[in-house]
C-alpha cells in the first residue's frame, strides 16, 4: 500500500513538472503556520501557470477561428447601395478641371457590395486596393482572377477592396457573379463597380478594348495612396502584402519589364525601363502630388493609336521600379524561355535572379500563350510564343493551372462551356 502511494506521488510530480515547469517541493507535514504558506505558496504558482495555459489554448483557437465564433455579426449581413463616399469626395475635387469633367461626369458607381462590420474589419487588417477593368467578354477570367487573390490571401490579416471599372456592355446577370463573391468571403472582401461608360472609346482596336484603358482614370476616382492593377490574365498564389507595402522610393509606378519597349520610342524616348502595364503598382498620391493627371490627360487627348501600356511609360518615364521577378512573373515555360526573354530587353537583367523569382512567384501574368491560357486551343503551340522557335512549346502547365482554379469558383459549369471545354 505504501510502495503504491509513492508510485502516485511520483506520477503526480511528474505531471505537474510537465504542465508548469515547476519542480514538486517536498515539504514535511508541518501543522505551523509557516507549512501552510508554503504550501499555499506554490500552489498559487501552480495555478497560475495553469491559466496561463489555458488563456495560450483560447488564443491560438480564437486565432485559427478568425473570431468567427466570438465576433459572430462581423459576416451577419451584406450591404449593396449605389454609392461610394471615396468616389464623391474625388468627383467634387476635380469636377471644375475642364480636362477630367468629361470623363468624370460620365462616370458613376453601380453598385458598393460590402460586409455591414466593413470598418471593423479594415481596422484590424492590412487594406489592399486593386483595380480590374471589366467588360461583357472578360467576366469569367476576371472571377478566376479575383478568386485566386481570395484563396492566397491572409484570411486573418488582409482585407481587399475591388475597384471593378465597368464598360457599358456588362450586364446586371454578369455583376451579380462577382457580388457574390463578397457573400463567399464576406471577412475578406468588398467591391466597388464603376460604371465608365464611353470614355477612352478612342483605344478600341483589334489589340486592346476601351476597357484596358480604364486604369489611366485611377488617379482621379480613387481617394487612396496606392493601388494594383491586374489583368484578367493574371493568376496570384500568395498574398499581395509584400507588394501591396513595397517600398517605392520616388517612382511613380512598379511593373514587369516588356520586351516591346519601341512603344514610345517615337516620341523620343529611349526607356530602358519599358514595362507591361498588366500588373503594376501605381503610387497615387505622387501622380496627383506632381501634377502627372494633367500630363496623362493631356496626352490621351491628344493622341490616337495608342495603347496605355504606352501612357504609362511616357507619362511616368523616367520614374518607373521593376517589380522584382519574385512578385510578378510572366508564365515562361522554362529557363531556355526566360533566356530568349532577356535577349530582348534594353535592361541587362540577372537570368538567375529571373528563374529564381519564376519558381516561386506571386503573380503569374499569362502573355507568352496565345489563344490565353483558358482556351482549349492554347495547348497549341503559336507564332506569339518564345518557345514555339524551340520547337517544343506547351501551355498545358498553365492551362491546368488555370482550369484548377476555376474549378474552385462557382461557376466551373459555365466556365467550361466559356472556354470550350464543353
């Protein structure tokens, strides 16, 4: 009976060692007062390492639960109202400038899909802006698109704002696929569609349609410092912080650099730092601070045959980063694809650096495939790819890709038949 009780002391001690870190004091029955504090002594500690504990435990799983359970009402309602304070503050700024009325005058807000507990929620995560241009033909690659950012994002830590800039052509049934993505990620997600009407009309060409130029209209309908621009094409794998937050020194724009830097050659400018306007991070609050509105309209007004991957380069030479290739990437096929890329470039660029960023990227921005990624046809080699002058060009790794998140949205049953998978 005694060998048995010291075994159960001995387990007792252990436990408590384990739990608290705390050695058992052996103290001798002792019926003073001065036993007693002793006793009650380590016991205190004792019980105080124990709430320490528990509180750890609470904290961890309040953490992984995103306060779901105990800030219950933060996705209790969806709100939708045709108004967007920010975009009335800017329209009232600039309204009297006789450059940007006629565009501002024609444009107004849709529709402002958010999540009631919205300031909340921006209050205790990083708020990350992007823009998306978006007409009537674009609508399931711009879901894709938006839904990869979704998935890949911090869902505890970031919060996105969508600015979608709307041609006339879209209709009430397409929007309606995009709010419901703030109804699927209701902690994570608002957005703001603008309806553009005709402005930058005179882009539409066999290259681009009006509705790539929207983004040139940011920096005077959007109240924020900064923002990111993605194309339809674009598939992003982790969260847009690091970019969101990059340094940008005195540059007014970040972006990948592009091999068609004759662009703005004839206008007397030889940039060696010629980049694709797909995926930038435009730094607002300078382009206003100088001036560079008035210039941008300026130039658009007077010119035709442009495209704004021109615009930008022009207007904001010679101030442009590159965003490092870690961050954005185009979808290369391989290392002999990233060679023949570099060959082509002004810039002398580190291959290494290049394939490096190209194993782990960010953003993957789908340019070298054409039909685009989500054809059926793209698997097909073509003239407008790099590898096709190898001989043994294939797409398939990111039509896959591609298709994979699509399968994640909604809407995969429309997709396929978009895409002609069915």
């Amino acid at each position: 009976m005694i060998k048995r009780k010291k075994r159960l002391i001995k387990r007792k001690d252990k436990f408590i060692k384990k739990a608290t870190g705390i050695k058992r004091i052996k103290i001798k029955k002792n019926k003073s007062k001065k036993g007693n504090k002793y006793k009650k002594y380590y016991r205190n500690i004792i019980i105080s390492k124990l709430i320490i504990l528990i509180l750890f435990i609470i904290y961890i799983f309040i953490y992984k639960t995103n306060l779901s359970l105990f800030l219950g009402n933060d996705n209790k309602k969806i709100i939708e109202n045709n108004n967007y304070e920010s975009f009335t503050k800017m329209k009232l700024r600039y309204i009297n400038n006789t450059l940007f009325k006629p565009y501002l005058e024609t444009i107004n807000i849709i529709s402002h899909v958010y999540n009631e507990n919205i300031m909340k929620l921006k209050k205790r995560k990083t708020n990350i802006h992007i823009t998306v241009s978006l007409n009537n033909r674009y609508i399931y690659p711009q879901l894709v698109s938006i839904e990869s950012v979704l998935i890949n994002c911090n869902k505890h830590k970031t919060f996105l704002t969508y600015h979608i800039l709307c041609a006339p052509d879209v209709t009430e049934n397409n929007l309606s696929i995009l709010k419901s993505l703030v109804n699927k990620y209701p902690l994570n997600l608002e957005i703001i569609f603008y309806n553009m009407n005709n402005n930058f009309k005179k882009f539409d060409n066999w290259r681009i349609s009006q509705a790539t130029a929207y983004r040139l209209a940011t920096p005077i309908i959007l109240d924020i410092n900064r923002l990111i621009h993605l194309d339809g094409d674009t598939l992003t794998l982790k969260d847009l912080t690091k970019m969101y937050k990059m340094d940008m020194k005195d540059n007014y724009i970040f972006g990948t650099l592009d091999v068609l830097s004759d662009g703005i050659d004839k206008f007397g400018i030889k940039s060696e730092k010629f980049i694709n306007a797909g995926v930038v991070l435009l730094n607002l609050e300078k382009i206003r601070n100088d001036n560079k509105t008035i210039d941008l309209f300026e130039f658009i007004n007077s010119r035709t045959g442009i495209s704004d991957q021109t615009v930008f380069n022009y207007i904001f030479y010679p101030k442009i980063g590159i965003l490092p290739y870690e961050i954005g990437t185009w979808n290369f096929y391989d290392e002999s694809d990233i060679r023949q890329y570099t060959t082509f470039l002004r810039t002398k660029i580190n291959v290494t650096e290049v394939t490096e960023g190209f194993k782990n990227p960010t953003i993957i921005h789908s340019v070298l495939c054409w039909p685009k990624i989500w054809s059926v046809k793209t698997i097909y080699a073509t003239t407008y790819t790099y590898c096709k002058q190898r001989g043994d060009c294939s797409c398939e790794k990111y039509h896959n890709l591609w298709h994979s998140y699509a399968n994640k949205t909604d809407y995969y049953e429309e997709i396929q038949h978009y895409t002609g998978k069915k």
